[in-house]
C-alpha cells in the first residue's frame, strides 16, 4: 500500500486533482478510476473525485506496478486544479501574469501551453475569466475557442460564484457591504472577517459585481487596503511577489456533467505574511477549510 499525508500545499484541494498532481503523466481518466475502483481511499474510507481535502489527511493507493510507474518525483509546473475536454482550473501563483506584457515574460498561459505540449496534450488556452498579476488562486482556462464562448456566456449571464481571501491591514467592521460606484457603474463587495492578526485582518470576501480591481479598489475606499498591493495603498512588501489577495474558491455550472466547486491551496507567501502578523498556520487553514465548506451563496 502507497500512503501519503497532505500537507499545507494540498489543503482545501480535490482528491481527484491531488492524484493528477502526483501522476501528471497518466490518462486523464486514471486517478478518477483509482477513486471510484476504491483502489484511492482518503483515511481509510472510500471517497469521492470531489471530496475536499484536509490538512494531515491520508491518502493510500493500492500498489501496481502500473500506479508506482505514473507517480512522478515533482509536481508539475501548472497546477490543475480541475480538468475535463473543455477546460482546465489552474492555480494561479502571485506575482504571475495571464499574458505577456513585455518581451519574454514568463506568463500564466504560456506555462499552461508549455505544459500541455510536454504532456502530449497540445492546446491553445484561452482565460475564461482573469485575475490581476498580484493576486493568486482559481483561474479558468478553455481548451479552445468554442469552450471559450460557451463558459464566457456563462460568466456573462449568471456571473461566477467565487470566494476571495484577502489580508488588510487593520481591523473593519465584523462583516460589511460595500456598494460604492466604480467606473460610473454599480458596484458591490460583501466581506466578513474570518481571524484577526496583529494590525490585520483576513476577510472572506464576494464580489458580487465584477469591475476591474473591484476588491482592491473597494477595501481601499473603507480604508482596508489589501498588505502590499502598492496602487491603493497597500504598501509595499518586497516579501510578497503580488498582494495579499487568494481567489480561493470558484463554482461553476459545467456543460457536460452539472455544478462544480474548486478551491485553490493557499500561497506560501500567503501563509508565511499570516504567521507573521500572528495568524498561525494550523488556525488558518482549519478556518479556510470551514470555507471551503459552506455552501456557495
């Protein structure tokens, strides 16, 4: 028997996704079949591709010669967090652009391709929904232009059902509304702090709306910058590649088998700023599981 303890980097992420993760280079189907056969169980029970998993959980496969030749000793270099024929969910680092804004910068969906390609899956991805350089966390990408046109109608009509973690610094009421105009047009941000550190808070936030840098440029307007995010005086943290921002957790209806909801690990970066500032890890993450855990509003 093959086991295996999650740590911080596979916490809040899919079972079926985790296994993708260890063996990268199998079928695309294997690590569902794994689960499903019972060959996969999570602390000793069986589970689902879906099921969460948690900080100090087990995983244990049952040994073959076939899962033992697809365990890889690295992780990939995009971390997928949910994958089918139309489109890919990836983690997003910060500080990592979607695209290229100079000359040979390293870029989200260039890595994406660069990956696919060295997986013998080629493909052009295209961003169903994007996230500013500084921020981390869920990202959508189709895996052509007609996938492209079927999840940016939906993101168009009935918007993403998703879930920010963001660091700011000082204390705000317990949990607000916030409904000031950006760009003339009506705008609202819900939040609610979730554990307080020293000068700090991390705050569960829902942009209901989606204007551009609407978080940032919201937390700023109740004067709770996000901690680095320098262009609405967050200040600037040369610990923090971007900002304190996590899109932690996305739903969304898919068009060949119904709902799904996807959530993305936490940065180190991220993690490290808490503990800093007197948030410490094992709390952290047991409350970012609860969130994980809630239903999507």
């Amino acid at each position: 028997m093959l086991s295996f303890v999650i740590t911080h980097e596979d916490h809040s992420r899919r079972l079926e996704s985790y296994l993708r993760t260890r063996m990268p280079a199998a079928p695309s189907g294997y690590a569902r079949k794994l689960i499903k056969s019972g060959a996969a169980k999570l602390n000793g029970a069986s589970a689902t591709a879906d099921t969460l998993l948690s900080l100090h959980d087990t995983i244990t496969l049952k040994e073959s010669a076939a899962t033992t030749a697809q365990l890889a000793d690295s992780r990939p270099d995009l971390d997928i967090l949910y994958e089918d024929g139309l489109i890919l969910i990836a983690n997003k680092p910060p500080g990592l652009p979607m695209h290229r804004t100079a000359e040979f910068e390293e870029n989200l969906v260039e890595v994406g391709q660069a990956y696919m390609t060295e997986r013998a899956t080629p493909c052009k991805l295209y961003p169903v929904n994007r996230l500013d350089r500084g921020t981390s966390g869920t990202v959508i990408l189709a895996k052509s232009s007609s996938s492209a046109a079927i999840y940016g109608r939906q993101v168009k009509e009935t918007g993403l059902d998703k879930l920010y973690l963001a660091l700011v610094w000082g204390t705000p009421e317990s949990s607000g509304i916030i409904k000031e105009a950006l760009d003339g047009k009506e705008s609202e941000t819900r939040y609610k702090i979730i554990l307080a550190g020293e000068n700090c808070s991390l705050l569960a936030v829902t942009p209901i709306s989606g204007r551009m840098h609407q978080i940032r440029r919201h937390l700023a307007s109740i004067g709770r910058p996000v901690m680095g995010d320098k262009r609405y005086g967050g200040g600037d943290m040369p610990e923090l590649s971007g900002f304190a921002l996590h899109s932690f957790r996305t739903a969304l209806s898919l068009a060949e088998s119904g709902s799904l909801t996807v959530c993305a690990p936490v940065s180190n970066e991220m993690l490290n700023l808490c503990e800093q500032r007197g948030i410490g890890q094992d709390r952290l993450l047991e409350t970012v599981y609860q969130q994980a855990q809630q239903e999507v509003a």
